[in-house]
C-alpha cells in the first residue's frame, strides 16, 4: 500500500539521516516485490481510500493562459477511469497495445499516464520537439497502436502516418476536431467514470521510454509496472525529501524519463503534490516568479537550468517555501552549486541515474554533500566500480560504474531495450549491469563521475575526464559554460579542447589574451596536464531536447567524422 511504502522509506530515511551503516540500510529498504501489482490500484486508488488523505492535492497544473487546476487523489481517480474508458472503450486498445503519447505539460498527459496504467497498456512518452522524421522512427520502431497528441503536432502526425502499418488510432486532445481523429476532451465527457483497473503482473511491461540520444540514437528502455510503480520509492523519500505535506515542481519536458521519476512516481508514492508550470517556452524569469509565488517546498531540475538562473539578479526574489532543492540528469558544476547557496541558502543535492534505472545514487538530505560527487549509491542497487575485466577496483581507482546484478537482478533495472537483445546483452556483463559511465569511489564511498565512457579523453597517456576541466573552467567569471572534448594532435594523438560560452560582458574581449588567461586559470585550479590547449568561443553548445550537452557532436566535429 503506498503508506507502507512511504513509511518504510520514511523510516530508512531516519537511519539514514542517523548515519546508519549501509548494511543496516540495506536490511531496512527491502520492498517487497508481490506477483500482482498496479501503480494506479496499488498507490493513487489507496490514497484514496485511506481514511487520513494527504493534505496536499495531487496535481497543481498552472498556466499564464488558462485557469489552474488542482485535482485532490480523488478527483485524479475519477477522472483516470473515464480516460481507461476512452482508451479501452472508442480508441479499442487491449493490454499490452502500445500507445505513443506526444504532449506537452497539459493536464491531460497525468491523466493519460494513468489511464494507460489502469488499462494494462504500454505508454511510450515522448517530447513535443521531435521532427516528422523522428515521429516516423519512433511509430515504426514501436509498433505503436495509438498515437495522442494535441492540434500542433497532429498535421506532423498525418504526414507520416500512412507508413506506420501498426497505427489504427489517433487521439486528439483539443477542444477543436480534426479530421480522421478522435477528441480526447468530447470522448471524456461521455464515458462512464467505472473502470475497474486490470490486474498487471509486477514483471509485465508498463513503459517504454527513449533515452535522452546525448551519445547517438535513442534506445528504447523498457520497464515493468513494479521498477518504477515500486522502485522510484526511493527517489521520492531519499533524494527528494518528500512527505503528504510537500509540493513538488519538476520543470523536466515530458518526454523524458526524469518526467516519470519526479512528476509521477516518486512525489506520489509518498502522497506529494505534484507541481507544474505549462511554461511552453523556458524562461528564468518565469521560474522565479513561480518559486516566489507558490508553496513549492521541493525543486527538481537540471544542471542547464541551474546554470542559467545563477547568471540572473536572484536578489529581487525570495522563495519562502523552497526547502530542497535537487539536480539531476547531467553533473552539475560546484560552482554554481556555491552561486545557487549565496542567493537561496540552499545546497544543491545531486542524483545520478538513467532511463535504464532508478535512482543510482545521490546526495541525500541530512548527508553531507562533497561538491563534485553525485553522492553515495541508492540503497536500492550494489553499485560498484568494475574493472573491463568486471572486478571491482579498490576505493580511488578510476573503471566503470555498475550495478550487481547476480544473484539477484533488482527489480528496479529496466527490463530490456525493446527488440534489442544484442544492444542489451551488451550492457550485462560478469555480475554486473555497466551504465556506460566511468567514475571513482573514494575512501568515505563517494562516488565521483568522471565522464562517459566514450567521453573520457586519452592525451599523451593521460586520461582526462572532460566534467573536472568544465568545472575549472566554470570557475573563471568570464565563462557562462563550457564542453571539453578530445581533439586530434600529431604528437600526444589527442589533446584537450574545451569549448566555451562566455558571460554576455566578456563577450568584446580580446579572444587571444582571453584564451591565455583561461589555460592559466585552469592550470592553477587542476592538475596542469588537464589544461585545454585549445578553446573555441560560441556562441551555444550542442544539447539534447532535454538540455545535455552533446559532446559526440563537437567531437566528431573535431576528428572529421560525419
Ligand atoms: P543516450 O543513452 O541515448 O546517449 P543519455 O544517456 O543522456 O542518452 P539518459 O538516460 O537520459 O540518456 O541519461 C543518463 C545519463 O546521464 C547517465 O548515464 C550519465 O551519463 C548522465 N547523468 C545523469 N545524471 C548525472 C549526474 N548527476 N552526474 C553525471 N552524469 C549524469
Ligand atoms: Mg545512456
């Protein structure tokens, strides 16, 4: 029941904040996996049930050009049946068909998510921005049954749908009709609001979403009803900080993993209210002025976004409420960290997780955060740093971060890379599941990133991972952001070249002596060999929809390759 997940994440949490040993930790987080398990029976219906409700709503959706809404558990629970009713009553979708779903932060996107769940079918989110050409890719590669989005992205939609054989509905959430289409907001009206919800397996697929493409195609990740429904605990109780009382504001696009994390899961499992700002274009000013307005006692966003708002005059505002504040998604600089403390006086707690996963590991309130380290592994995975050969390397020793995955895989790994098995072998290896990531555990078990695996740059013997030089970098006032990547050289074969963005008053500065001084700085602040014997300024960095820099991009720029 969520109270029994949310107290046994309440009672770890106190141990935790005690400073109990990790063993004893790891006795205490052990949920339960049953043979039967829903995310909108198991947790959203019991909420409702209970005869102490959460005293916050469930859902707090605002917006500069509509009237907000504030739907309590139950009206949630009400108006999720009638939206399984469309799904599986109009639109004919069964179990397990799988239904593409592209909007953007509207309402209806929460209601969906748990329609899906209670109807047993398989939801794929994706972002607003992808392209024709990715709509295509995505409907084909998914097999997707039913495809819901809104009036913008539709005619997109129609250009493409003729060459998706598996494609036999569309769903339109507007106010308007359109054409060969069903309209969500008239179906939603005339269902009937009894439902009763289908018993899904825990080991039944429930999601499948697409990784965030930072180092090449997105991979289609699937995860069963209980790795996120059950798995997210954590998050929400650890990592967020988050009780019945508290308002979460996640600013994450919807299309991305970190949406399900923080706007669904994690804050719900533990009876939070979810926050959301419509926000259709990003701007800092708007971010403020919500953290100043309303009650939001937890923040969750990325690095990217940090950086942006520490650039601003914060000292025209004030976030009364604003208790913890977390990161995630990208590592984030100890610079901006310090910058965000003096005009809040609040730390940033990192996490460090995947689409793959939950949360990997992180800082955690009540833990003392070393800037630089994401922290210390989530009780809810033995997270090691293996060698190629997979033995795990002595604390200070740079190798892979992994997950131990034998004897027993945790329940919170995703199940696999849909219709991949070759791309998901490939991450299994010895005992482990290897993410991808390089990184260092030192003596007090904090992990520390050094880069992606293929990110990590190899110079006259030396490897430099690119987040140390960027945090140096960082450091210099001059500079807004940076990306250090590899770049040929005769002589050492590949050299250190950062690429820098600089703070709008340094942008007439004499680029030359500028280039200079920044080597200087970064010899000073890290060990010399790290220095970039080469900076380009730019104007912007190369990102994913989702904010990650794409370091592939500017690398392949470097070395020629298409
Ligand atoms: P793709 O797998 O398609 O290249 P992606 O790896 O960026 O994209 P996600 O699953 O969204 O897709 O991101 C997970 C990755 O993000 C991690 O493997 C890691 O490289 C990076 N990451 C996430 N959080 C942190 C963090 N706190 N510090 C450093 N890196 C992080
Ligand atoms: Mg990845």
């Amino acid at each position: 029941s969520p109270g029994s997940l949310a107290q046994l994440a309440g009672r770890t949490m106190l141990r935790l904040r005690g400073h109990a040993p990790r063993s004893s930790l790891k006795k205490l987080y052990k949920p339960q996996v049953p043979e039967y398990f829903n995310f909108a029976r198991n947790v959203l219906d019991a909420w409702t049930e209970r005869e102490k409700k959460p005293q916050s709503a469930a859902l707090w959706w605002v917006s500069e050009s509509a009237p907000e809404v504030r739907w309590s558990f139950e009206e949630l629970a009400f108006n999720s049946r009638r939206a399984a009713n469309v799904l599986c009553g109009p639109c004919g979708l069964r179990r397990g068909d799988r239904v593409l779903l592209l909007l953007p932060r509207v309402p209806q996107w929460w209601l969906l998510n748990v329609a899906c769940m209670r109807t047993g079918t398989v939801l794929i989110p994706g972002t607003c921005q992808l392209t024709a050409r990715d709509i295509l890719h995505r409907l084909q590669s998914s097999r997707a049954k039913c495809v819901i989005t809104d009036e913008s992205l539709a005619p997109v939609l129609d250009s493409v749908a003729s060459h998706c054989s598996s494609l036999h509905t569309k769903l339109l959430v507007s106010h308007k009709k359109r054409e060969g289409w069903m309209n969500f907001n008239q179906l939603l009206r005339t269902v009937s609001s009894d439902h009763t919800c289908v018993e899904t397996r825990s080991d039944d697929p429930m999601t499948i979403f697409f990784t965030s493409g930072t180092t090449g195609s997105p991979k289609m990740t699937e995860h069963s009803h209980c790795s996120f429904g059950i798995g997210l605990t954590v998050n929400g109780r650890y990592w967020l900080d988050l009780t019945e009382r508290d308002v979460l504001w996640n600013t994450s696009d919807t299309g991305w993993a970190k949406s399900a994390w923080s706007s669904i899961f994690a804050p719900w499992i533990q009876g939070s209210c979810v926050f959301v700002h419509h926000m259709p274009r990003f701007d800092t000013t708007t971010v403020m002025q919500t953290l100043s307005r309303y009650p939001i006692s937890t923040f969750c966003t990325v690095p990217t976004v940090y950086r942006m708002l520490v650039q601003e005059d914060m000292s025209r505002y004030r976030f009364p409420n604003l208790e913890h504040c977390v990161s995630a998604g990208e590592p984030i600089n100890p610079e901006v960290m310090e910058r965000w403390k003096a005009s809040t006086g609040l730390d940033i707690y990192e996490g460090y997780g995947q689409t793959e996963t939950v949360l990997i590991a992180g800082t955690f309130k009540g833990m003392e955060i070393k800037p630089g380290s994401f922290g210390k592994p989530s009780p809810a995975y033995d997270v090691q740093i293996v060698d190629d050969a997979c033995k795990v390397v002595p604390q200070g020793t740079e190798g892979n971060l992994a997950i131990r995955v034998k004897p027993n895989r945790p329940f919170s790994l995703f199940t696999k890379y849909t219709d991949d098995p070759e791309r998901t072998a490939q991450c299994f290896r010895g005992d482990f599941y290897l993410t991808g990531d390089r990184g260092v555990m030192d003596q007090d078990g904090y992990l520390w990133f050094v880069g992606r695996a293929d990110d990590v740059i190899n110079s006259a013997g030396y490897r430099i991972g690119p987040f140390e030089v960027e945090n140096a970098l960082t450091e210099h006032e001059a500079v807004a952001e940076s990306a250090v990547v590899s770049s040929p050289d005769p002589v050492r074969g590949e050299i250190v070249k950062a690429f820098v963005v600089l703070n709008p008053a340094y942008k007439s500065t004499d680029y030359d002596e500028l280039t200079v001084e920044l080597q200087e700085h970064v010899k000073r602040v890290t060990a010399p060999y790290k220095y970039p014997r080469k900076i380009e300024f730019v104007d912007q960095l190369p990102k994913t929809v989702s904010g990650k820099i794409r370091r592939v991009e500017l690398r392949n720029k470097e070395w020629g390759r298409s």
